[in-house]
C-alpha cells in the first residue's frame, strides 16, 4: 500500500470518526439549547403580558376608586349623581357607561361620543354583579370584576366601587370597562406567528391580538393547562406558555405558537449543521487525496536528489517551496550539496591557506623575538647605567667634598664663591643623577605588598609637596570613606613625589599654576596646568633616559620608575596630555585582597599608556 492511500486512510480513522460523533453531540446540545431559549423567550413575552394587563386595569380601577371616594353619594341628589359619573367616565378613556345604585338615588350615564357605542342599559349593568353581596361583606372602596361580556363594538367587563361603609344600602358605583387597550397593547407585542390573550377565569378570551379569537373560549386542552397554572405546555399542533395576571383580577395571559413555527429554528439549525458536516468531510476527503499526491511527489523528488548525491553529481537541487517539515528536509538537502561543493573548492585552496597561516606564525614570532630584544636592551642599558654610575660616584664624591669644604673657607663676597657655589650644585645634580641610574638598575626582590589605606598615603605624601611647592596652588580631593588598596606605601610616595616633580618643571613658565591630586575609588590622578606633552612624544613618555624637559634637571627615569613601580602593583598606569593644555597622569590600583604576589623580575605585563586630549 502506497503512502498516499496510507494517509487518506488514517484521515478517515482519526478525523472522520471523531469529527462526525462530536457534530453530532454539539448538535444535540444546540438543539436543546435552542429549545430552552425559545421556551424561555415565550414564556418571558406571556409574563410581559400578564404583567401589562393587571398593570393597566389595577390603575383603570385605583384611579376610578380615588375619583369616586371623592365625593359622598349617599347624599347627592339625581342630577348630581348623574355628573359625578359623568366625570369619572370623562377622567378614564376605558369607562363605556357607569351607573350608580344607592337607596335613594338611582343615575346611569351612557357612552360619550367618542367611546364605542356600547348598547347596555343601566338595569341591565347592575344585574352583572353580585352588588347586594359586594354591600353586605365589602369595605369602603373595594372594586370587583364581572364576567367579560361581548357585543358589535368589542369585549368590555363590568367592574363595581363600593362607595360607603359596609351594610345593605351602601352605595355602588357600577361602570363598564372596554377592553381595547389591552388589544391595542397585544398586538403591538405580539411576534410573527404568536398569538397573545387575556382570559378569565372561565376561559373566556377577554383581549386578543388575533381579533376573531374575543370571547371565544379556550378548548379543553388548553383551558386545563391555564387552570392547571402550567408555565409551558406542548401539544401536538401548537405550544403554551400561561402567566397569572398580577392581584385579585382572576385572569392569565396565554402566549400560544404552532409547534411548526415554534420547531422551525430548531430544524434549521439541523440543516445547517448537517449540510455544514457533510460538506466539511468531503472537503476534507478531497484536501486529504491532494496532500497525500503531493506528498509522494516531494518525497519522490528527494529521493531522486539522495540517489544523484550518491553517485557524486553535487549540482542537483531540490525544488523548495512551503514552510513545512518536507521544506526544511528539501533545504538541507539543498544545503548538504553546497556544502560539498564548498568543501571541494576549499580542498582547492588549502594549500594556499596553509602557506598564509604559516606566514602570519612567522610574523608573530617576529615580533616575539623583537619584544625579547628591547627587553634585553633594557636590562642592558640598567647594567651600564649602574657600572656608569659606580665609576662616576668615587670620584663625585672627592669633587662634592672639596667644593663644600671650600665654600665654607670662602666668604660670600669672595669673587670665586659664586664659582664654588655652581662646582656644588653640579656635583650635587650628578649625585643625584648616578642615584636614580643605581635605583632603576637594581634588581628588586619580592614586593611587600600590604593592605593600606591609600587616602591616608596621599595626604601624607602631599603634605611634603606643599612645602616643594611655592607659588602653586595644590589641592587634594580625597573620599570621605578609606580607599583600601594593596601596595608598597614607599614605593607609591616615590611615584607620587616624581609626578608631582614634573609637574613644577612643566609649570614653570605658566601664569596659571595649579597641582591637583585626586582619590576616586582605586585610583589616583595628579594633573596639572602645564604646557603639556607633545602627541609624538606619548608613546615613549615611560622609555628610559626619555625626557621632554627644557632644563636638564634628571636623566629621565622618574616616569620609567613609576611604570615599573605600577608593574609591581599589578596596576597600570596612564596619562593624558595635549600641548598648552596641561597634563593628566592616572594611577589605578587593586582593591586590598585582589592582588597576587609579583617579583620585580617578573611582571604582571600591565602596563601604562598614554593618549593625547583633543582640545
């Protein structure tokens, strides 16, 4: 069996099945749920008429009651009697007639011209109520209904108002009730194929939005279901929803519809599911053959490629479109072809990749070799600096000894006292000289590096270079909390005392003067207001012997000492300077407990830079 039919059947098992068993379960309970709605529905407009019903006729009979207890019929005579009714008949558009029964005062008034003709007598009016019952048991303002009568102008109810205290000669009010407005009312809300009515007790329809169904009866089936006070009754032709009219009035409003009409929504909606299922499984078989064709085509097409790559012809690609499993598999066969071409073409080239990394290693080794030779330079230009120096000092000494020794002989106004004064001051320079060239030729053993408070250094340090420092304004900004940091407090003062030191030098000729020395977490920054550095000579400002100075004051090692000294703290050290703009120099340290243990002949490789300021 091929996979196509394998797929269709396997759609068929787990679609299908499935899909059709739950169709047919939602569509069960949408019919039921469409049945409740509709039940609901008419059960709501059966109560919405019962609810206008007793509405309209309890206020009908309360407006009546209070414009009757207004005036005192026991006393009146016939013709006012007569008026009063006619101003309870003017006051209320459903009063047809309205006659009055007391002992000695007898008045009927009869239809007004714009009220239905109703053909009725007064004798005829009082003789439709118990009025002698009513009398004898009813209190002051209490109202009945009689049973709805017909006639040629439509269905109309007599109601009688007890008008006087209770007793056999109280006085009654009887009037005749049309019943339009509850007709006009029921057919303006009365649906399309519903029929809304008012009956009595008897099951006698008083109001009605079909107009031939008045005072007709109910039949038996449905005069049981009103009796019966069942809210929703289905029979075979048509279904019943009842509600009580609200008060004492005995009536109840009926919704009625034919069960085909009541059914129809119900057998739509199983049409249009079921039309819906169908059309959705054959939509679904046909989308099934489709995918299952293409399908064995895709795969035919890469098994095709798989079988060209085997016999070594990479150009083949496979056709790529969609966004689907199939898709990927197309891609990285696409992708494992050019692959292989790559790797052919990079097979080509090897050769020549090898030879370019074999000559980058030789330029490194190069430079290795270089950096090794300008270190042994270094060490070198150390040793002769220190036999220099070692040569030259004996001999120093003899000469700065007898200078001194002569000037203490030779009174100040002696011409030859300015002569020995400058013979010391050269011998001194010298000294000085050969001391910093055995200092940075030494070879320094291990670093006693210790945990300091580096705030504390500095103002011990700065508190010497005020005194050095006539005519420059120093100051020293230093954190409230201790800097902690690891180093060789004596060998930070010489760095501090040498870059302080050329500041002075580079602030000689300035109008401006001003030493600032800076504390900011682990770092320490001296700047000054000098003339600066030239950008060319950055680069070399920490070489040995290299100084930018106008007077020859030293040999130019303070700065190499302080990058070797920065080198043993495992810190580094930096400076930024632009001519005329002064010079930065920055220090930055390790926090106390990072460092590790460094000897002099082996350096932690950082280093100091230097970088010029654009302006």
């Amino acid at each position: 069996m091929r996979l196509s039919q394998k797929l269709l059947l396997f759609v068929l098992a787990a679609a299908v099945i499935p899909l059709a068993f739950a169709g047919f379960w939602l569509l069960r309970e949408a019919e039921r749920e469409l049945s409740a709605r509709l039940e609901r529905e008419q059960r709501a407009l059966a109560a919405a008429s019962a609810e206008a019903a007793g509405t309209q006729l309890a206020a009908t009979l309360d407006s009546l009651a209070q414009s009757a207890s207004l005036i005192d019929w026991s006393k009146v005579s016939a013709a006012e009697a007569e008026g009063g009714l006619q101003l309870l008949s003017s006051q209320s558009p459903v009063v047809v007639s309205a006659a009055l029964q007391a002992p000695s005062t007898r008045a009927f008034v009869g239809p007004r011209d714009d009220r239905p003709q109703l053909k009725v007598e007064r004798d005829e009016l009082l003789a439709l109520l118990p009025l002698a019952t009513l009398a004898a048991y009813g209190d002051d303002g209490q109202m009945a209904l009689g049973a709805a009568q017909d006639s040629p102008v439509g269905p109309w109810m007599p109601a009688a108002i007890q008008v006087g205290p209770r007793g056999a000669k109280t006085p009654m009010v009887v009037v005749a009730l049309t019943l339009s407005v509850l007709d006009r009312w029921l057919v303006e809300h009365a649906p399309q194929m519903t029929t809304l009515e008012i009956v009595d007790a008897d099951g006698r329809v008083i109001a009605s939005s079909q107009w031939h169904q008045k005072v007709a009866r109910l039949d038996e089936g449905r005069l049981a279901a009103v009796r019966a006070g069942l809210p929703l009754v289905n029979s075979a032709t048509e279904q019943l929803a009842t509600e009580k009219v609200p008060g004492k009035l005995g009536l109840t409003a009926v919704a009625s519809i034919p069960l085909e009409v009541a059914r129809a929504p119900i057998r739509s909606l199983r049409r249009s599911v079921l039309g819906g299922m169908g059309g959705t499984l054959v939509l679904l078989v046909i989308v099934s053959l489709v995918f299952a064709r293409r399908l064995s085509f895709r795969l035919g097409s890469l098994s095709s490629v798989a079988t060209a790559y085997g016999k070594g012809e990479l150009s083949h690609r496979v056709h790529v479109a969609g966004a689907d499993e199939l898709t990927e598999l197309a891609r990285t066969f696409n992708a494992m072809g050019s692959e292989l071409e790559r790797s052919r073409a990079r097979l080509l080239t090897w050769n020549d990749e090898l030879k370019q990394r074999v000559d980058e290693a030789t330029a490194e080794l190069r430079a290795a070799q270089a950096q090794l030779l300008e270190a042994q330079k270094l060490a070198a230009i150390g040793q002769l600096g220190a036999g220099v120096a070692h040569e030259i000092n004996n001999p120093l000494v003899g000469i700065l000894g007898n200078a001194q020794l002569l000037l203490m002989d030779t009174p100040e106004t002696d011409d030859n006292f300015a002569l020995l004064k400058q013979i010391e001051q050269s011998a001194q320079r010298c000294r000085e000289i050969t001391q910093q060239l055995l200092r940075f030729s030494q070879k320094r053993g291990q670093v006693s590096l210790a945990p300091m408070d580096l705030n504390a250094l500095v103002t011990r340090a700065m508190s010497l270079e005020k005194d050095r420092s006539p005519g420059i304004a120093v100051e020293v900004l230093l954190p409230r909390e201790p800097t902690r940091i690891d180093g060789d407090a004596e060998q930070i003062e010489q760095v501090i005392a040498q870059l302080c030191a050329n500041a002075r030098t580079a602030m000689k000729v300035s109008l401006d003067k001003r030493l600032i020395v800076e504390v900011k977490e682990t770092t320490l920054t001296v700047r000054d207001s000098g003339k600066g550095i030239a950008p060319e000579h950055l680069e070399r400002i920490f070489e040995p012997f290299f100084t930018t100075k106008d007077v020859w004051t030293n040999i130019g090692l303070g700065l190499a000492v302080a990058y070797r000294v920065m080198q043993e703290h495992q810190g580094r050290i930096e400076v930024e300077s632009a001519p005329g703009q002064g010079a930065k120099f920055t220090l930055h340290f390790k926090p106390a407990g990072t460092t590790q243990r460094k000897t002099a002949s082996s350096p932690s490789g950082i280093g100091g830079q230097g970088k010029g300021i654009t302006g």
